[in-house]
C-alpha cells in the first residue's frame, strides 16, 4: 500500500496565515471596511471623551470649588411645631456669648451672630429737614450683629468705623448704616457724628458700610451692636449664627457647633454645612458617566450591530469562497475562524481610532477651558481590547453560518 | 502491485426527500493511477454527485470508497478535509478564483490548509503557472485575465499542491472552443506528467482527450472503450 490511513495531513492553518488572510480580505474592500468600523468608532470614542471629561471635570470641581461657600457654616434655630401649630419661639436657645463659643473652636476662623429687629412700624429719619415735597421718612430694616459679623460679611466701610464688643456692653446707642441706607437717609460722612432716629429713639452713626461679600441686606440697613438693640428695641432671641471655617474644616466644626451652643438638646438647632467637595465630585462623575455612557454603549450597541450586519453580508457574498476555501482542505473551523478574525480586527481597529478620537476630544474640551485633562491609563489601553471583544462577538453568529455551509452547495451557489 | 487511487465498491448516494432521488446506484469503479478518464453523461444523471463523492465533499449513502487504499468511510470529518486538501485538486466550471488576490496568491491558496511550508510556497505556485504557461501572468488579478487563462489559473491552483487526482467539473463549460483548446492541452500534458484525471463533461469533444470514458445515466455507471486513446 502506498498510502497508509496514518499519512492523512489532518486539516490545519497556521495563526500567521489566518491573520493574513483576513487582512487581505479586509483590505480588499477598503471603503467597506472603514464605514463598517464607523459605529465602532463612534461608541468606544463616546465612552472614552465621557470618562476622560467627567474625570477632568470632576477633577477641576475640587479645584475650583468656591472657598467662600465651602467654609461657611450656619446654625439657626429650629422651628418648632407643637400639637397646636408653631410655638411661640419665646425661648431663646441660641446664647448671647455664641460669636465667643464659636470662636473657642479649633478651625473656627471668624465667627458672628445675626438678628433681624422688629421696628414695630417705627420709621427712621435723619435730622429733620422742613421739605413738604421730599420723603423724610423710611422704613428701613433693622438687624443687630456682634461685632465678628462684619468679618463675616466681608463689610468694607466707606467712613467711621464698626461698633466693637464695648459699644455693645454698653448699650450705647449707635449704628452702622449701609450705603443704600445712607443714601435714603442723606448721610454721606459720619466725621460730624450725624444722628438718625427710629421712631423716638435716636441713635449715633459711626460708619457707612460701602461693600459686602455677603449678606447684601446690611447694605439697606440700619446696623445695630446686639447690646443696643436688645436694651432700646427689646430683642430677645437671635436668629442665626455665622461661622467661617478654615478649609476643610467645615464638616467637623458642622458636627459640633450645636453641642457647644446648646449642650443640652443640640439637636433642636438646625447646622447648615456645605455640601463635601468629594461628595460633590463624586455626584459630578457620575451624574456624567451615567447619562454618556448610556449613550456610548448604545453607538457601541449600533456598532455591533453593524459589523454583524456586514460580516453577514460579506458571508453571503462569498459563499464561493468559502466553497472553494472548503474544497482545498480548509475545516469547518478554518473558515468560522477567518471570519471571525475579520470582525475581530474590525472592531480593534474601530476602538484603536475611536480611543484615540476619544483622547482628542478630551484634550479639545480641556484645552477650550483651560482645564487639565485627565484620563485614566486603562481606558485608552482597554478601548482597544473592547473593541475586539464587541468585533468578536458580532462575528459570532455570521462566521458559525459560514463554517456551517455545505462545500458542494457552497460551490454551486456562488462565483 | 500498486493500489487504485480510486476504487467504489457498490457506492450509493441517495437525496432524502418526498421523492428521493438516486443520484448513484451501485456504482463499481476503479482508476488507476495516471488514468485520464471523462464522465459523460446527460445533466441529472449523477455525473456531479460522482465527482464530489470522489473529491470527499460529499459521502455515499451505502458502499464503500478507498482512496489510495485508504477507506475514506472509516475516518471522520477533520481527516477527509484533511485528505481533501492534501490528494484531491479541483477545477470547477466557474473558475472560483478571489476576486482581490493576485494569481499567484490563488495559486498559493491552495497550499494554506495542508502545511505545506511556508517559504515554499511561492516557488510551487510559480513553478504550476510556469507548468500551465501563465509564467507572464503571474502578479495580476484574475479579473485581468481571459476565460481559458483563468481555468488555467484554476488548474495551476489544483496541481500546485501535488495531488494524487484531479477533478474537473465541465472545466470548458464557460469557454469557447479556441480557449477551450488551451485548457485541454494543459490535461494532456499532466497525463503525460502522469496525473490521474478525472473529466466530467458533456461535450464529445473534450470527453475524445480521455483514454477512457464512462457513462453515467440514472446513476448507473457503464465503461466503454470506444474514444481515441487506448487502455
């Protein structure tokens, strides 16, 4: 016998052949291969400028995070409810010595109470002028602060001074007045002392506050030390406590500024804290991820879709190959794996460009805002390996269709 | 004594069906090696299904084939392919060259399956072009070439790998008689070289190259003698 059974060449294609193979192919038709790979492109692009900018943008929340905001911290007093409706918030909880126990704090750096004075319908007028025609007389708001507050508020004066801790001991009857006030009032210098009277009371302003970071209400306002508005305008209660913090400081001062102004039932002030900037970031990035990545995955979905329907389609246009492939020893496997090959490499090729296109918008958007871009180093590696996965996936289904074709209805059917 | 390189022993290949079909009864057959046979016949009557039962694309239904001894019925699928791709070359009516491959790469196709070695492969393919006097031909598409150059493309593809038969299904179906010439010249010379060629046709003239003839009607297959060769 010249041939024995043990010489049969069982069926084999090298790994190197394979790969070239379904290159030639895909290169053979150039313009195919690259529209298929577009939806490829898209999704894995889509994916990467998402991580990459809600990275960078979360990244830039914590640098820019607003300094004033996030060391501000309040403490007000709850409002009660009873059985019958609010209660009459006769008790005071907040005490008078609260900018001093505050300040106590270790990362307290500024710190200041606030009040609004009821005026009970009492007007305020400067030095009486006899002018039938212009109004004489206003109602402007009362609010007795300490003395921190102004820190608190950034008020910058125009003339005169503040009023101090002395000023408020003593109940000496003298008032800040914010430049809008003022300007009602008629006052543009304090140097001569000038008086105003609320009502029948009459007060001595010492200063004109030009400009404030916050609480814009001081500027239309008659400012009044805590001492002379509780002896002249019978204040009894304070409304809120303002505390600054250093940075970072916010949340643990938040945790304990009610216990040390009301130790007994710290629970019944209410601490208003901001929001944690990692917190905040986090909520940034996801909020982000979430809503993009939906999106990225769903062109990523398209894309597969895509490469499925081509790989498909170039299955049916090459039934003949296949046939002839099959006809000169080529297994079932060989052709399965050609195929698959073929979509593979479409899909690595789609998440080389769009990983790349990805980084390019991300660096694009980051360049436009000055903003640093930031990218983890596993996505433009890993886009690339997802791509393949998606290209290999939709093979699939068309490369086990044309490992299952019959070789002689291969042959008949196509050229 | 030297085996057949084809031998059927009562091959049958039935088509399930609502009415099934016989494309082969019964067929005793043997070849020779360097044989050049024809198979003629009228379409239907089993002339193809002979042919791809011969090449180990399809299976017969109930006898048994040994190709070049061996009992191809006894092995599986992995190994007929594999024999398919190592003793079998074919030439179709259509040609079935890739349509974006230069001829040589057509021509080296052929050899990707059945590890040939790599580094060799060029040469085999030049040397069975050279064979079927497309030496000039060789870094074209085939969509450049004529119908009687690409069949001949087509049988370089078929004898590159050295098969023990060669198969030719109508191989001038789609060539007119100058071309065809061509391509039947090329049969004559590998049966000279000592190829076994199996022929199927339809065409009197084509069939007159063989030595041999047999007919198909029905699926039955009868010798005959009559051609303008001898035995």
């Amino acid at each position: 016998m010249m041939n024995s059974p043990a010489s049969i060449v069982r069926p084999h294609l090298a790994f190197r052949d394979l790969v070239a193979e379904s290159v030639t192919s895909l290169l053979a038709r150039p313009g195919r291969s690259l529209l298929t790979i577009l939806g490829t492109v898209l999704g894995i692009g889509a994916i990467v400028a998402t991580l990459g900018i809600s990275k960078t943008a979360g990244n830039q929340i914590v640098t820019r995070f607003d300094a004033l905001a996030a060391t501000s911290v309040t403490v007000t007093q709850r409002n009660e409810f009873g059985f019958f409706g609010p209660s009459q918030q006769t008790v005071n909880l907040i005490p008078w010595d609260a900018e001093d126990r505050m300040k106590r704090l270790n990362g307290v750096v500024a710190a200041g109470i606030k009040s609004n004075v009821s005026a009970d319908g009492r007007l305020t007028r400067s030095v009486p002028i006899n002018d039938p025609l212009a109004q004489t007389e206003f109602a402007i708001n009362l609010i007795a602060v300490s003395p921190g507050f102004f820190d608190i508020a950034q008020a910058e004066l125009r003339s005169g001074r503040f009023f101090d801790e002395g000023h408020s001991s003593r109940a000496d009857p003298v008032a800040v007045i914010g430049r809008s006030a003022a300007q009602r009032l008629n006052i543009d210098r304090v140097d001569h002392q000038p008086a105003i009277f609320v009502g029948d009371t009459t007060l001595i302003v010492i200063g004109i506050i030009e400009e404030v970071g916050r609480e814009p209400s001081l500027l239309d306002a008659v400012v009044l030390p805590n001492g002379t508005a509780r002896k002249l305008f019978q204040l009894n209660g304070i409304d809120e406590v303002q505390i600054r913090t250093e940075i970072g400081a916010a949340q643990l001062i938040g945790s304990q500024a009610a216990t040390a102004l009301y130790p007994n039932e710290p629970n019944r002030l209410r601490v208003a804290v901001p929001p944690d900037p990692r917190a905040v970031k986090g909520a940034v990035e996801e909020d982000v991820n979430a809503l993009f990545l939906v999106l990225g995955g769903v062109s990523l979905l398209i894309g597969a879709i895509g490469i499925a329907n081509v790989t498909l389609v170039s299955v049916l246009e090459r039934v003949g190959e296949i046939g002839l492939r099959r006809s000169v020893g080529a297994a079932r496997r060989h052709i399965a794996s050609q195929f698959l090959v073929e979509s593979a490499a479409m899909g690595f090729i789609g998440g080389i460009v769009g990983a790349s296109s990805g980084v390019l918008v991300v660096v694009a958007v980051s360049a436009a805002r000055t903003w640093t871009p930031v990218l983890d180093p596993w996505i433009p590696l890993g886009a690339p390996a997802l791509g393949m996965v998606v290209g290999l996936l939709a093979g699939l289904y068309p490369a086990l269709k044309a490992s299952r074709m019959e070789p002689v209805e291969a042959l008949r059917a196509g050229l | 004594m030297r085996e057949p390189v084809v031998r059927l022993d009562r091959v049958s290949r039935t088509f399930e069906g609502t009415t099934p079909v016989h494309a082969l009864r019964h067929v005793d057959f043997t070849l020779e090696a360097g044989e050049y046979v024809s198979v003629v016949g009228p379409s239907g009557s089993g002339k193809s299904t002979l042919l791809h039962v011969l090449g180990l694309l399809d299976e017969p239904t109930d006898g048994l084939y040994f190709l070049d001894g061996i009992n191809v019925s006894l092995i599986d699928d992995a190994e007929r392919t594999g024999l398919r791709g190592d003793r079998i070359g074919f030439v179709f009516q259509d040609f079935h060259l890739l349509r974006h491959r230069t001829v040589t790469e057509n021509v080296m196709a052929a050899l990707l399956y059945n590890r040939f070695p790599r580094r060799e492969r060029r040469r085999a393919a030049v040397e069975a072009l050279e064979k079927v006097d497309l030496g000039h031909r060789m870094d074209q598409t085939p969509d450049k070439l004529s119908g009687g150059e690409r069949q001949r493309v087509a049988i370089a593809r078929a004898i590159v790998g050295r098969p023990s038969l060669l198969l030719a299904d109508e191989p001038t179906g789609n060539l007119d008689t100058g071309t065809s010439e061509s391509v039947l010249e090329v049969f004559d010379d590998l049966r000279i070289d000592g190829l076994t060629l199996v022929v199927v046709t339809h065409d009197e003239t084509v069939s007159s190259h063989a030595a041999r003839q047999v007919y198909m009607v029905d699926g039955l297959l009868s010798e005959s003698t009559i051609g303008r060769g001898t035995r």
